[in-house]
C-alpha cells in the first residue's frame, strides 16, 4: 500500500510488482501534477493510468463521473477501480483499452499521460495522434518525460505549438488545441 499527498489531498493506492512504480508515486507523475490546475466540470481522461493515481486525484477536483481512465493491463485496470472506491471517487470510469481503441469518448478538456517513454516512440506516437482529435477546441493534453526533443518536435507538428515545464528532472509538456485538425507543415523551418 501507497500512501501519498498530491495536490494537498491524502491518497492510499493499492499496487502490485507488475504495474509502474509499485513502491511510490512516480516522480514523473508527480512533477505532472504539479503543472495541471484541474478545473470543477473539466472532463478528463488519464490515458496509460497505471493503478490509478493521476485520474483519482483528477477525479478529487472535478466530477467523478467525468474522469475516464484507461489502461491495457487488466491488473493495472483492476487497481484503479479498488483505488478509486479506496479513495472514495468510485463513479470514475475505468476501461480496459489498448490507448483509445476501446474507448467512444471525446470533448475532453484535459488528457494526461505519463508514457513509456523508454522504448520505441510508437506508444507516444500514438497516444498524441489520438488524444488531439479526443479533446475539445481550447482542451489541453499533458505528457511528463524525460526525454524532450522527440516530444516537443511530435507535440508541435500536432498541434502547433507546446510549453514545456522542467521540473524535478522531467520535462512536462502541455499543448492545447487550438483548431480541429492537426497543425498545418511549415514549408521552410524556423
């Protein structure tokens, strides 16, 4: 059992040794967190959510019937719903889905993201490419890594531009969604 203060709230988290840093709360995560300022009403989505710590604190700022959570690990989908009644938001909703295949929601106002970011690119890849067209005109996707030019570089050829946040060693990226199609290439680069 994990116990952690996020966002001046007190969390337990059940975890096992299969899933992501089963011992604490990533530090990554952590630094994500620090950066999102979570908005009563916002619909939000936790893409990659592990036993659940990113979308259960969500789900302590908004309504949690309006946080969605996804995971392709069936335990990591089964902590996160013993840890969201755990922590007394268990009206989220948790899905089993390989990224967004299995899941029909879009208009969010938030998607967030701690990616596998020490393989190959094409979970990242992925979960940028479909997170844009899930989230609304003005919603915002948030990702932490540690690695920065491939992300900034994919972040801006979707959506046009990114801030990037350096914090406890990670680069927080946030990008919003400006128009409803990804951003147009630039003939001549800058």
């Amino acid at each position: 059992m994990i116990r952690a203060v996020i966002k001046g709230h007190e969390f337990e988290f059940e975890t096992s040794d299969s899933v992501f840093s089963p011992r604490r709360v990533d530090a990554g995560t952590m630094a994500m967190l620090s950066c999102v300022e979570f908005q009563d009403g916002w619909k939000v989505l936790d893409l990659g959510c592990g036993y659940g710590a990113v979308g259960i604190t969500a789900a302590k700022f908004t309504d949690p019937a309006n946080v969605f959570m996804v995971d392709i690990d069936p335990e990591a989908v089964s902590l996160s719903r013993a840890n969201a009644v755990r922590n007394g938001v268990g009206h989220v909703n948790i899905l089993q889905s390989d990224g967004l295949d299995a899941l029909d929601e879009t208009g969010f106002d938030c998607i967030l993201s701690n990616p596998p970011y020490h393989t190959d690119f094409s979970v990242a890849r992925r979960f940028i490419e479909k997170g844009f067209n899930r989230l609304k005109i003005g919603g915002k996707m948030y990702m932490v890594t540690k690695r920065k030019d491939w992300y900034k570089n994919k972040l801006i050829s979707i959506f046009g531009g990114v801030r990037i946040h350096e914090t406890g060693g990670y680069y927080v990226f946030e990008a919003e969604k400006r128009d409803l199609s990804f951003a147009k290439k630039s003939k001549t680069r800058q």
